[in-house]
C-alpha cells in the first residue's frame, strides 16, 4: 500500500543512528566504513552531463509516480513498485547501496538507482562489453520506518540517456521479477477522522490469478456464510436499535450486495473505550479453533481487571483486506481515537493491517496464544515436565535480553529443536511477546498470563462452543452482555462498600486499599507482602539527581539481583524503574520498587503510580466521552454523537437524587424550547 506521510531523510536518520553498516549490491563498490558512502564516493568525477534530462511521460505508468512520502508494506513491494515503473518506462534498476542495523542482517535502508548510474571503473573500461554507464541520478532512497513499513525519503526522477524498452526488458531486474509480477493496488486512505470503510481489490496478475498477500487469505470474492440466514441478524439489529439508538453496525458488502463481513458495537463498549482504551485485546478464537460462527472481538480490561468487550465482528475470511475493513470500521466507531497496545495472535495478514490502520501502536502478540502455539506443535513434549520447566524459566525467568537468547538457544538444543518452523517462527517474532522485551509497553496485565492457563481466556466462555449457530449466538447476546454489566456494577458496589482485610502493617497496603478497587487491591497486596522476600538494599551507581540501586530477592532456596533506578526531579518528582518492568506489565509497582521507596523515607506510594484506570472513586459515566476535541462539528455524521454523549451525561448527573432529576429536567425543557426556537426562523 501507498501512502502520504511526514518523513525525514535517511542520512539524518543515520546522523542520529550511528549502528547502520552499508552494503553495496549489484555491481556497487564495497566499502567497509559503517556510515552512509556517498554517491559521489562510487563514481569517477567527470563533467557534469545533465544537458540531455528527458521529460518522463508519467502518464503511461498506471501508479502514483514515485515521490516522497510513499509508503510500502515491505522493501520486496518497494523494489517491485520502482521495477515496475522502470520497467514501463523502459530503464533497469539496481541497488545502489543498502545498509543494515550493526550486528545484524536486518536491512534498515536503500538506494535503488537507474542501471545507468555511475560510470566504469579504469580496469572495467577496458573490457569488450559496451560502454552503457551515462553518470544518470535517476534514483530513489528507502527507509525502514517501522516493523516492515518504508518509506520513500528521496526521489530523482530525470534521465540523462535515451530509452532502450529492449535492453531494459532483458536486464537482469526486470528479468527477476518477469516470472512472479505484483501489481499496485489503489492506496487506502488512512486519515483517521475521515475513515473510508472499503476493500481494495486484487487484480488479476500476468498468469491471470489473484495477487495473495498472505498464506491464509482468500479470494475477496467469498461471501460470509451465516448459517441461519442474512435476515436473522438484520431483524436482531433493527430491533437492538429500536431501544438502544446509538447501537452501530456496518456491513461490508461487494459490488453485487453480498454480504463479506459485519461488526457491530453497543453504546456501553464505545464509552467504555473513553475509559479503558489504552489496552486492547483482538480474540480470534473461533477463527482459529474452526468454529462453526466466524466471531471475533475486541476486548478491554476495566478497572477490575477483567475483560470487557469492545465490539464483535464476523468475518468471510482472514485476508489483509478484511482486516483493514473490520479496523477501520472499529476505529471509526470509537472517533478515529487508536489504542496505545494492540495484542493479537500470530498472523502475518493482520500484523499488516494493524500497520496500516494504528501504524502509532505498539503491536504485540499474546503470550498465552504464543505458549499454546509451542505446545501444540510440539506434541512429543507436552507432557514433558522438564520441558515445561525449561520454557517457563526462559520467558519468566530472564531480565536482560542477552540472557533470554542464551537460555533460549540452549533450551533449542537441549530439546533438539533448531530445525521446527513454529519455533523458528515465534523466535523471529519474539520482540513481539517475550517479557524481556517488553518492558517499555504498558500492558494493564494482559500479557503475562503463567503457563498453567492451557489457552487464551475466550470472553465467550459458556455462550459459544465449536457447533454454535448464529441464530443460538444471537438469542443469548443481550443476556451475556446484561451479565457482564452486572457483574461489573456488582464488582463495583463491593468495592465501594467493603473494607478490605489489611495482610501486613505497611502504609502502602492501607493507603491503596482506600483507593484501589478490591481486585486490583488483591493483586496490590500480594506485591506488598512479598516485600518481605526482599533485603540488601544497596546503592550501586549514582549520577546527580539518578540512582542505581539492587534489591536481593529470595526465591525458595535462590537469590537474585534486581536493579532499580530511582530518580529524582527539582520538582520533587520521584521517578522508578524496575528491570523485572512490574509497573508496565501490571499498572501498579512492584515488591521491589516498593521497598525502595520505603527504604528512601517515603510512606506513600507516589501519586503518577496510582493510575486512575484502576481507582474506585472515579465517577465514570458510561457515555461516551473522547475530549471535544475529537468532535467536528462540520461534520453532520458527528452531531448525533455529540448531542447524544452530551445528553447521557445530563442524564447519569441526574440520576444521583430527587434534586439532581428535577434541575436536568428543566434543563432538558428549556433546551427543547430553544431548539424550537431555532427551527422556527426562516432559512
């Protein structure tokens, strides 16, 4: 996919990055120097001959003319594009020069320049091969932006030689891609505010089949099939609406009107985004546990830890296309407003599509979907306890990254597993998912399940098996949903009113117990009572107003070091960071952040570590609430929105007492007047 960004230019990308070494491909000098070679530093100086510049006729190219700013899915589809649209005009390509992260082969930028570019080296020139060098500067510059998105940073488009289609179709580029030909696909708009919900379509290829983007996609051609029939979930929107007007639904459908895909979401989930947007789960379950009903959804996690859904869809397919359809449709739902953490199971189409709809969050994949993975691909090891312990000690048990890739090339051999393609896959990915990784990524305890849970927790636990129908699906609905929000009001109630059992005399534990909800408390309180495995505080480093400290930890017959970095700011700010990354797995800090706090005189866990996601004492009205700033009120599609947030939240003031109803009714009556008043002047 193509699109127009802001971006900056490679060479100040590596300026600022000095662990790039260069390699140079195709024909291009090698040069040992791990900063960027200079263009003139491959070529002999000679005159300057640009007097024959030719005016390229773009309008024969059927894509966008390269320019700066495009984006591609992959540096394969980047190449493919400049091939294609050398390849019309009637030049060859090659790499001029491309770099790599140090230490690595992961390729992080390149040069892609016409074949004529340069001229001869002395010892070449004397060689019977004819002269086809002209010095041209026709050229674009790549660069790896994120996961496998680049983008176009440079672009020359003016050739200083003639044409020579024949000679440019026999060149070694054009050649190389002659036999498996990518055709463009239109670019999707991804302005988030504007959100346009359709597919791209794929167009045939030079053999006359369809272009596939990945190994499970489908053709887009497939209809959703819903056993039980298309009126069945018309009838059970139309009547949701009748009580619930701001119930959405949107339904892909293809040119001929067959239903592809729909996704549905009620007025409760989109305001709980407002509250618990930060951290969303995408379930795919039944999709990939072949379930009869090809559900998935969208979960949060609210202030008592426990998921709550933000939106169902059902899909004819597992293709890119369908993907971005069902997030962009997801995303409009909830104001263009992305989540900060986007956790998914391992699918190469769907990781692209998240890069194309929420390119700004971070991507993760579910550890719990990944440990199940291992487990059911290795089936001569599932009931191997010491495989079991091995594993676990590798994903739970290692701080620093170099440990995890040590233990984990050890575990690899030890169990003989360094040629099994699941696990050569899940490593590839492993930034992704392992903890280690991870520390930087607030994820609100979605990520750290333990290996006891045998699969990913399935929201739809008791309402859905494997032979669901849709009709069975849907007469249970309303019932699963009232029971959630029961639940959650009843989990509210109870800690609101009760007072929770104090485990230990620390202030810590009785300061959160009157500000945590009980089930976040719980966890809390584990935390503080197993302070008591940790000793030996012991500053280790100082720099100013930064400390590096190490807090001994007993476990069973064990000790280990964690270090803790404590700072300090003019505004007696305390900032903690813990390598074992408790605050950012969890959302509260963990046992050895705490004893550090206390062992620097503080009797009270600071105020930025007391999130309020998981405060009791926060009125959150379940109206949806995204800041007026996300409202534009030039946009009629917006106004229902608007007035109905505003209105709901008049009303759950009004419920509060007898005086709170009386002044929103006679605010809603002096507001209906107004309004009439309006539509009464002459237009």
């Amino acid at each position: 996919m193509i699109g127009n960004s802001v971006y900056s230019s490679a060479d100040e990308s590596l300026k600022a990055n000095p662990n790039l070494c260069v390699t140079m491909e195709e024909g291009g000098s090698q040069n040992s120097s791990e900063q960027l070679v200079g263009e003139e530093d491959l070529e002999i100086d000679l005159e300057d001959n640009c007097d024959g510049l030719l005016e390229i006729a773009s309008e024969s190219f059927g894509a966008p003319v390269p320019s700066p700013g495009m984006e591609f899915d992959s540096y394969d589809d980047a190449y493919s594009y400049y091939n294609s649209y050398a390849r019309e005009l009637g030049f060859a390509i090659r790499v001029k020069s491309s770099w790599t992260k140090r230490n690595s082969k992961e390729k992080r930028g390149a040069v892609l320049c016409c074949s004529c570019e340069g001229f001869k080296m002395v010892k070449e020139a004397n060689s019977r091969r004819k002269e086809t060098r002209t010095g041209c500067q026709a050229m674009i510059r790549l660069r790896l932006i994120q996961f496998d998105r680049w983008k176009l940073d440079e672009v020359k488009l003016d050739h200083n030689h003639s044409f020579d289609p024949l000679r440019a179709h026999n060149s070694k580029s054009h050649k190389k891609s002659s036999t498996k030909r990518k055709p463009e696909e239109p670019p999707l708009d991804v302005e988030v505010r504007t959100i346009k919900l359709y597919r791209a379509v794929d167009t045939p290829n030079s053999s006359g089949e369809a272009s596939d983007r990945s190994h499970d996609h489908l053709h887009t051609s497939r209809r959703l099939e819903l056993r039980g029939g298309f009126k069945v979930l018309q009838d059970f929107f139309f009547q949701i609406q009748l009580t619930s007007p701001n119930f959405v639904y949107l339904m892909d459908l293809s040119d001929d009107g067959t239903l592809r895909n729909v996704f549905w979401i009620d007025p409760l989930a989109r305001a709980a985004y407002s509250h618990f947007g930060d951290v969303v789960v995408f379930d795919t379950t039944c999709l990939s546990n072949s379930y009869q009903l090809p559900l998935v959804a969208f979960l949060g996690i609210n202030h008592h830890g426990d998921s709550i859904l933000l939106g169902c869809a059902l899909l004819a397919d597992q293709s890119y296309e369908t993907y971005v359809w069902l997030f962009r449709a997801w995303l409009s739902c909830m104001l263009g407003r992305p989540p900060q953490t986007f956790i998914t199971e391992q699918c190469k189409a769907m990781r692209t599509a998240i890069s194309e709809v929420f390119p700004r969050a971070h991507h993760r994949l579910s550890l719990t979907h990944v440990l199940h993975s291992i487990f059911q691909s290795l089936v001569q090891l599932q009931d191997s306890e010491l495989f079991r312990m091995a594993l676990n000690s590798v994903v739970y048990g290692c701080l620093k990254v170099e440990d995890f890739e040590l233990a984990w090339e050890e575990m690899i051999v030890r169990f003989g597993l360094a040629n099994h393609e699941t696990i050569q896959s899940l490593y590839q990915d492993r930034e992704q998912w392992a903890p280690v990784y991870l520390k930087d990524t607030f994820l609100a305890g979605a990520l750290t399940f333990r290996l006891g849970n045998a699969s990913a927790p399935f929201i739809f636990s008791g309402y859905v098996h494997q032979h669901t129908s849709l009709r069975e699906f849907l007469e249970g609905y309303e019932s699963f949903l009232d029971n959630k929000y029961t639940s959650e009001a009843l989990c509210d109630s109870e800690s609101s009113k009760s007072i929770p059992e104090l485990k230990t005399t620390h202030p810590y534990e009785s300061q959160m117990a009157k500000v945590f909800t009980k089930e976040m408390f719980i966890r809390f309180q584990d935390e503080v009572s197993a302070m008591s495995s940790c000793f030996g505080v012991m500053q280790v480093h100082s720099n100013g107003s930064a400390s590096s400290y190490v807090v001994k930890e007993r476990e069973g017959e064990k000790v280990r070091d964690f270090e803790v970095i404590y700072e300090t700011s003019p505004v007696a700010q305390v900032r903690c960071f813990c390598v074992c990354g408790g605050f950012s797995f969890n959302g509260y800090q963990c046992r050895h952040v705490l004893l550090l706090l206390s062992h620097n005189g503080l009797e009270e866990v600071p105020s930025q570590y007391i999130l309020q996601r998981w405060r009791k004492d926060v009125n959150r009205l379940y109206v949806a609430d995204f800041g007026a700033g996300r409202v534009d009120m030039m946009n009629p599609d917006q106004w229902y929105e608007h007035l109905h947030r505003k209105a709901m939240q008049v009303v759950e003031q009004g419920m509060r007492s007898k005086e709170h109803c009386r002044v929103a009714w006679e605010s809603f009556k002096e507001c209906v007047n107004n309004v009439h008043l309006v539509t009464e002047k002459p237009s």
